[in-house]
C-alpha cells in the first residue's frame, strides 16, 4: 500500500483546488508551478529563459518570480550564469538510492541540481533484499543528517534496483542478478523503511537520466542511452521526457535481432544484440586464454595495455552494437548517443567501430548523429535516482521553505 501524500502536500492540493477553474487565482498558481517545474527538471535558469521555455511574458514571469523569491522559494543560482535563478537550497532535496551487484549507493542533491552528498557501502551478493534496504535507509538518514536537511523537506525518493522490475505487482523478476531480492517488493519495502513515497526505475532509464542532468547530454532533450554492462539495454529520452512505453519495457535495445542464426539469448531468441555485445559475448572467447577469473573491468585493461586478442572481441562488439544503434537512430533520430556501462570504459576502441557501422548503416539525415561514451561512470545510476526525483516527480515540498524572507 502506498501511504498517503503528507499533510502539508494534501492542503497545498486543497488550496489550490478552492480556487475557481480557470479563475485569475488558479491560472496564477499553475504559472507557479509552470515556472517551479522548469526549474527544478532544467536547474538554474534567467527569466528570459524562463519566459521562452514557459511561454508567460516576461512581465508575468518577473512578478511571479519576486513572489516566489520573497517567499523563499528562489535564490539567486550561482555557477557563473549571471542573473540565473534556482530553487532555494531549503526548498527541499531529493534521495537517489542506487543498488547494484555488491554495493548500495545513496546521493543527496537540492533543488538547485547541486549534489550535496554522496557515499557508497559495500553489500555481500548474497544478501536479502530486506538487509540491503535496512542499509540503504540508514545511509540515507546519515546524508540528510550531515548535510543538515529535515526529513520533512525530502521532495521525493528516487531508486535504482538491481533486477527487471514486474510494472504490475511490483516485483523483481527472476532473472535479476541477485537471488536475494527475486520476488522483493523493493518499492514497498523502501517506502516502509523511509516513511515517504519511492518511485523505482531501471539502470538504464537512470543512466539516460543522469547523463542530461549532469553528464555528456547535459541540455539535451533526444538522447538515446545505451548501457553496456552485463546485458544491454537502452533509455530513451524523447521531447525531454524519458520513454516507457506502454506496459514500461521500452529500450530493449540488446533484444534487437542482429543474426537470426546467432547464439540463442537468455531471453528465448537468437542472435540478439546483447548476445554479440553482453558481458558473455566478450568474455566467453577469452577464457580459454585468460582463464574463467576474466571480468569485463580486466579485458577493458588489457586492451588498452595493447592485448590484440582484448582489443578484437571489444571491436566485434561495438560493430555488433553499431547495427542496433544505427536502427534505433533511424527510428528516432536523436541529438545524441551516449554508450555507457562497463564496456564504455574501452572508450574508442569500442566507439569507433560503432560509429563506423552507424555512418555506413544509417540513412543520410542520422548518419552524423554523435555516439559519445557517458562520463559518469559507475555514479550515472544513484545519479539518474536523483534526476528522476528532480524531472519526473510531480510533487513538491508544499509549504515555503523556511527563509529570512518570510515573516514569521
Ligand atoms: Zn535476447
């Protein structure tokens, strides 16, 4: 069961519900939470960016945007953007939880896009999901605590989950890497750990996220986000949005069909992508040379050390992903590809060969299109937990954050 939206979120709703529909009042309020919303999914903004990307005149946008700042919603941004504004730092902040295969990481960032605090711990393989959450919700309460945030003003909690999540009853797949979390609950159990609402996503889609928030699409609204890792998968951000589909599969990307005489695939099929680029496809050649201890952190080194054999099975697979990626560009013609996961560490050694296939199997108008390695490396997860908090929520801290600016 979720719990209910908090008290303060529930009288917000009520006050601006009591306005008359399409009232002067009420058309003033959704102006608000027009202009709050660019702020909080694009981060710092000028009010002639904010009057462009909202379509309010610039007068309705300054009257609003002194309103907001007198009651302490709006500070001044910094980073060197003159005359830029942000969300007050004590607006709120939003959680990013990350669980992987050995570790649980939290991050902690305002309103602002700042991240505040970051720290990572390690969990045994083995270990039940209700252990790793204990952990989790622990190290969460520790950041807030020590970059001095009430719980209350926690604007919402973002989390990536180790395993193919069921949309439906909520549940993680048996396919998942862990064994101790088949079958878990993981957004009830962080919910119930952490008193508030959790939205729950896949690795890739947070990759996507994180990498137009912070990273190599940083103001990108098109990007595709292909993570290479131990299966393949992509996130789509469309029209600044990220991409579901229908029943929340969409970016299965490594179940594109390359060869349809190709090795069968832990989904069922044969010949898909992640069969010719997925941890499996890599290591499995080279094991009869380098041994079955081989991981994908130590053939990337070994090709970048000069080891033909390491440099040859990371080219077939960028060639391999090339094919999905130049279909996927057709289809979607995004501003960007960025390629990232553990193989993404190989850097040109696995670009270039994708690149050449997208030039030779694209069509015209997407065959220049970008394919660049994410830079975000292992923190792009509990990164995109964040963003999806900052871009995808809808709620917000419902009272004015306390301020000097407001009376009291
Ligand atoms: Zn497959």
């Amino acid at each position: 069961m979720r719990p209910v939206a908090s008290a303060s979120a529930v009288a917000y709703v009520a006050a601006v519900s009591a306005s008359e529909p399409g009232s002067p009042s009420e058309l003033r309020a959704s102006n608000r939470q027009r202009l709050l919303g660019l702020l909080r999914s694009r981060g710092p903004m000028t009010q002639a960016d904010l009057a462009r990307a909202s379509g309010l005149s610039p007068a309705t946008v300054s009257s609003i945007a002194r309103e907001l700042r007198d009651e302490g919603w709006l500070e001044e941004g910094d980073g060197g953007r003159r005359a830029a504004l942000a969300l007050s730092r004590s607006a709120g902040v939003a959680v990013g939880i990350d669980f992987g295969h050995s570790h649980v990481r939290v991050a902690i960032a305002d309103l602002a896009h700042t991240v505040l605090a970051e720290a990572e711990e390690p969990v045994d393989v083995d270990h039940a999901a209700a252990h790793g959450i204990t952990l989790a919700g622990r190290l969460v309460r520790r950041l807030l605590d020590e970059v001095g945030a009430d719980p209350d003003r926690v604007t919402g909690v973002g989390m990536g989950v180790p395993g193919p999540l069921r949309r439906d009853s909520g549940e993680i797949g048996d396919s998942a890497i862990l064994p101790g979390w088949i079958g878990a609950r993981p957004e009830e159990l962080m919910e119930a750990e952490l008193g508030r609402t959790v939205r729950v996503e896949n690795d890739a889609n947070l990759g996507a996220l994180a990498e137009i928030v912070w990273g190599a699409g940083r103001g990108r609204s098109d990007v595709v986000y292909v993570k290479v890792a131990t299966g393949v998968g992509a996130g789509l951000i469309l029209n600044g949005r990220l991409y579901q589909g229908a029943g929340g599969t969409a970016g299965e990307i490594g179940h594109v069909t390359i060869d349809e005489r190709g090795p069968v695939c832990r989904c069922g099929n044969r010949g898909c992508l992640e069969a010719f680029a997925g941890a499996e496809a890599v290591l499995e050649p080279l094991r009869r040379r380098h041994g079955d201890g081989l991981t994908l952190r130590r053939v990337v080194a070994m090709a970048s050390e000069g080891d033909l054999g390491c440099q040859r099975v990371i080219h077939d697979a960028g060639r391999a992903l090339g094919l999905g990626i130049a279909g996927t560009c057709n289809l979607l013609a995004p501003e960007q590809v960025i390629v990232g996961g553990e193989l993404a560490r190989a850097g040109d050694l696995l670009l270039d060969p994708v690149r050449d296939v997208v030039r030779r199997a694209a069509i015209a108008a997407t065959r220049a299109i970008p394919v660049t390695a994410g830079v975000l490396g292992e923190r792009a997860e509990v990164l995109g937990a964040v963003a999806l908090v900052l871009r995808e929520s809808q709620r917000f801290v419902a009272e004015p954050p306390a301020s000097p600016a407001v009376a009291r």
